[in-house]
C-alpha cells in the first residue's frame, strides 16, 4: 500500500466509449503524475500536475484529457481511443520543489481499448 | 536527454543466487530511483539515491556518479523477489521528471 489508489483497476472499453480513470493520494503530496506503460517499452510521462496545474503535457493526443480538481485528485478522461492505447495507465504522486525527487505509484488501470 | 540503459533484459537465477542488475545513465544527475514492479502493475519505490550505496534487508543499491552507473544487489535471493526492477533518472540534473530505463525481468526459482 503506497499511499496512492486508483479505480479501476481493470477496464475494457470500445473505441466509441467515454470513461474516466481516477487516482487519489492520500500523503499530502502536491504533484500528480499519469504515466503510460506499454507492453515491452519504458513508462512514458504523460501529465505532471503541480499545485493543481498542468506543468507538462509531453505531446499526447488529445483524446486523454487530464483534469486535476485538488492536490489529492486527479483523473485522465479517455474519448474515442484507439486500440494502441491499450496499456496500463499508472499514476503517481510526490512533493513537487522541494529537492525530494521520490515518487509514490499507484496500482495502475489495466485498459484494453477494443 | 538522460538516456537511461539496463541490462540484463531478462535474469533468471535459481534461489539463494547472489542477483545484480545494471544501470547506466548518459546526463550527470543528482539522483537516481530504483523501483520494483510486481506482475499486476504496481511499481514500489526501493531506492533513491544520489551517491555511495544504500542497504534495505537484502537489497542493496550502489551509485558510481563520476561513471555514470548504478547496481542493484539482491543477496540470497528469494521466488518472491521475482519482479520487473526499473531504473529510473532525471532527464537532467535534478528535476521531478523521470527518464525510465526498460526494466529487467527477474524470475527466482525455488
């Protein structure tokens, strides 16, 4: 147990269907990050979220649409996928600034996009 | 950009084996992460190191900054050490972001 959950833990989805992944930190952190894992390749940085604004967005389409409502929240809203975006979808929080680079990672959303 | 590279790929070793997995970094860095990721996904912070080596149980992580490389030891290992380790950097200097290496994928047999 890390300190960070996320819901849900599996998803299947059509390429037409809208749904929302959510991760919630409960160590007072004040980054949040998504991360996509593919099979055989390194986690990709997604979203860095710090003090509730967007602070990185490395190129990634626009059907994932990140919202981060309060330091302790933070959801990815998925539309119209493709079935290369199935993946697992990690994410991960951390004191943002203060020198302590360490990140706490959630369990991760299994998606398969059919 | 912090190329990060691991080897092995792949390490299967038998119990009570002494396991070492290697990580090599291109950009001088101020601290380097190790983490373990179970089959099913989570991933556990293990080390986060920025010189010397660091010790938890049979885990032992090792950083050589003026080479840019960092091992990971486990000693005596275990079946349920089996996991993908993961190295992981800033893309430069410090900074909260991480470059990630590819993971080794660790299988202890009893």
């Amino acid at each position: 147990e890390t300190g960070v959950t996320q819901t849900p833990r599996h998803l299947v989805m059509g390429m037409t269907n809208k749904k929302s992944l959510k991760c919630e930190q409960h160590l007072g952190h004040n980054a949040m990050y998504w991360y996509k894992q593919s099979a055989k390749k390194p986690l990709e940085l997604m979203f860095v979220y710090s003090l509730e604004e967007r602070v990185e967005n490395n190129s990634v389409p626009s059907r994932f649409s990140p919202e981060c409502p309060n330091s302790s929240h933070l959801f990815l809203h998925l539309h119209t996928l493709q079935p290369e975006d199935s993946a697992l979808y990690l994410c991960a929080s951390s004191q943002f600034r203060t020198g302590r680079y360490e990140q706490y990672f959630g369990p991760g959303t299994r998606l398969t996009v059919t | 950009k912090n190329e990060v590279e691991q080897s092995p790929q792949n390490l299967t070793a038998q119990e009570g084996e002494f396991i070492t997995i290697n990580c090599s970094y291109s950009v001088g860095i101020s601290a380097l992460h190790w983490l373990q990721q179970h089959p099913g996904g989570g991933i556990v912070s293990l080390f986060m190191l920025s010189s010397g080596k660091k010790k938890h149980g049979r885990l032992i992580a090792t950083i050589n900054i003026q080479e840019k490389h960092s091992s990971l030891h486990i000693t005596a290992s275990h079946p349920r050490d089996s996991a993908v380790y993961i190295c992981a950097a800033p893309p430069q200097g410090g900074s909260e972001k991480l470059v990630f290496g590819k993971g080794t994928k660790l299988t202890v047999n009893p």
